[in-house]
C-alpha cells in the first residue's frame, strides 16, 4: 500500500514537472512520436527517428536538421523529438526563426539581449523552425553566430527548414560568417531529409472527401 502511494506521489511529482517544461518549450504542435505517419513515399526513416527519440544526441551535444517541403511535417518531427525530450527531464526551448530574429533585434534595443542569449544558452536543446524562410540581415547573422558560437560542443540546436543545407550560405549570406556558422552547425548534425506530398494538403482533401459522403 505504501508503496503504491509512494509511486503515485512520484509519478503526480513527474507529470507536473513535465507539464512545466512543455509548456515552458512554448511547441509549435502537441506532438508525440508514437504519432508520426511513416508512409513510403516520406522516406522517412523509422529506425533513426527511434535513434533520435532516444535523446542520445542531446547527451552527446550533436545538432540536428529536418529538411524538406513546406507543409511535409517537418516542425512536427521536431516538436515530437522535443517532446520526447522533455519528457526525459531535458530543458528545451522553441523558436520560430524569423520570431526569434525580430525579438533579438528588439532586445538589442531595450537592453534585454544579453539576458535573452543567456536563457538560449541555458537550454540542452533549442529548436529553430522554419529556418531560410528569408535571407539574413547583418544582424540577424550577428545573432544566429552569437547563438551557435555559445552551444557548439555545450549543447544542441535542432533545424527545420524548406531550403536543402547546400544553399544556407545563400541564406545566411556574407561568406566568411556563412562558413564559421555552417562549420559548427552541419559537421556533426544528424540529417533528416523529408519527402512526398504536403500532409496539411492531404489532410485538407481527405476533410473535403469526408464532407462530400
């Protein structure tokens, strides 16, 4: 009986702090691995989402980027893996990329930037989605090296983003910056290319062939 009660106070304790924590992230989607669609033509590979659901890579400081199409369940991987991870007692933080540029910009302004890096820098894993929406300004790039340069080897980045890893220089812009962002970003980062069809497409069809029955 004791016992019992010692287990449900412990899982009560585990579930608030994991509540705490997800809602801390601030997810784009409430999102479970058990929940990714493996359709054949995703070509997404089963076993290295399981690899990567085991967080090891968070241990291990490695980065990771999801790419593919728009709409192809790119930031819902990444919310799942983050998910995941929180669940494991990891501290994660979700950004939407051209959010999180302008709300820099407007630290820098009121003074607030340092204490905003500082809170970056404290997370085991930072997801930056829809990253190359847009080429980078001069201070966006100031920004994203100064986020990188303060993780790389202390913690992980995770990307989601439409544009193939070969053309971010374009996006990032300004060669030399490019190189010393991509060199600490690409090198050691777990790739996850997506493919196949929009799934907010399908989903959007599959509704409209509902209604018509």
């Amino acid at each position: 009986m004791i016992s019992q009660l010692v287990e449900a106070e412990w899982d009560e304790r585990y579930n608030r702090k994991l509540e705490r924590s997800v809602q801390r992230a601030h997810f784009r989607y409430k999102a479970s691995i058990e929940q990714i669609s493996y359709d054949h033509e995703r070509t997404l590979d089963k076993n290295q989402v399981m690899r990567l659901a085991d967080c090891n890579f968070i241990k291990r400081k490695e980065n990771v980027i999801i790419t593919g199409s728009t709409g192809i369940g790119k930031s819902y991987l990444a919310s799942a893996l983050g998910h995941q991870a929180c669940s494991l007692g990891y501290k994660i933080m979700y950004l939407h990329s051209t959010k999180l540029f302008a709300k820099m910009k407007m630290a820098k302004a009121d003074g607030s930037y340092l204490k905003e890096l500082v809170k970056i820098e404290k997370q085991d894993l930072i997801l930056i989605d829809d990253f190359g929406i847009q080429p980078l300004d001069s201070a966006s790039r100031t920004v994203l090296m100064e986020i990188i340069e303060d993780r790389h080897g202390k913690a992980s980045t995770m990307f989601t983003s439409q544009v193939p890893v070969n053309m971010w220089h374009e996006v990032i812009g300004e060669q030399t910056i490019a190189d010393a962002i991509l060199d600490r970003i690409v090198h050691d980062a777990h790739r996850v290319e997506m493919n196949g069809e929009s799934m907010r497409k399908k989903k959007v069809i599959n509704e409209e062939i509902e209604i018509k029955k």
